[in-house]
C-alpha cells in the first residue's frame, strides 16, 4: 500500500555520513564544554582533598530519643556546679539540636583534639562555629549522628549557629562553647 503524504518541499534527507562532519563552530563549542567539564572536575577533586570544608567521615545511624538519652546520661555525668558539662580530654562529648537550642553547654581544653558526636532530634538544624579560624560546618540530620573532630586552639567563648532554617526562631538558634586552657 503507498502512504498518500502531502509533499510538504525543501527537505532534502541527510547526506550519508553527516554526524562526522561537523562544522567549524560545533567543532569549537564540543572543546569549550568538553574543557569545562574537565576544569570543573579538577576543582572538585582538588576541593575534596584541599578544601578542609568536608563532612566527618564518622558517622552512625541512630534514633532521636536514643541520642537525647545518650546525650542526656553524657551531661549528667560531667556537669559542673557552674551547669556547664565539661568534657575531660580525650573523651567524646554529645551536644544534640533541637528547636531552637542547643545542648549541653560544653566546656573544652584547648590545645586537645575532642570529638563532639552531635544530632538533631527533630528536624533538620545545623552546627556551625563562628570566627576564631574555625572552619566548621555541618548539617545535622534526626537519626543521624556525626563525629566532628575539633581542636580549640584559644582558649575563649566560641559561638555557635545554626545554619539550617529550622523554623519561625531559627535566627535564636545559637550557643557558646567554652574553651579553657
Ligand atoms: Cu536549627
């Protein structure tokens, strides 16, 4: 059976072969993208290794009343008559987020590397430390908790943040850190 198409004119099929030759400036924007992508992808992987902006590699799958609990034990334990929880060296602190606070209150020696396991126990929140050259900042996400090795170098008040719109008080959302010597 013939199809009766209309001739719609003017529309020659393609030569044979057409795909391999392209023009002059396809052929140019083919090595623009082509270099992008590569320089792109070698800020990525340069960043990954140089950046020092990147998420703990220690992390572990928890429940929010399991980490409130286990912070709540952490805060009983080494709390001080002045309230705040102070953190011997060499032992890892908890500090949970919720809305809109942080706690405990933590007290660090400067000078020591400390892990701080944190979470957030109802949605999602952030911890981020503000100036002293501290390059800290995490997202933290309910079930999940993180470990963020931090050494204090000054001793001193260091603010906290969140970084994560949590809600209607996000912007109260903060705490200090203490660092003693
Ligand atoms: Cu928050």
């Amino acid at each position: 059976m013939r199809l009766d198409l209309p001739d719609l004119g003017g529309v020659d099929p393609p030569q044979p072969g057409w795909a391999k030759r392209l023009p002059a400036d396809e052929r140019i924007f083919l090595w623009v993208v082509l270099a992008s992508v590569a320089v792109m992808s070698a800020f990525t992987i340069g960043w990954l290794w140089l950046g020092d902006q990147n998420p703990p590699t220690a992390s572990y799958h928890t429940s929010a009343a399991r980490f409130a609990t286990k912070t709540q034990a952490f805060a009983e334990r080494y709390k001080g008559k002045d309230g705040r929880v102070h953190v011997p060296v060499g032992k890892d602190a908890y500090l949970m987020a919720y809305r809109y606070g942080f706690y405990p209150t933590l007290v660090l020696k400067a000078g020591h590397p400390s892990r701080i396991w944190l979470s957030a126990i109802d949605t999602l929140h952030g911890f981020s430390i503000v100036g002293h050259g501290v390059n800290l900042n995490l997202q933290l996400a309910p079930n999940h908790a993180y470990g963020a090795v931090f050494t204090p170098t000054k001793p001193g008040k260091y603010l906290v943040v969140c970084n994560e719109y949590c809600g209607l008080e996000h912007h109260k959302m903060q705490i200090t850190l203490y660092v003693e010597r």
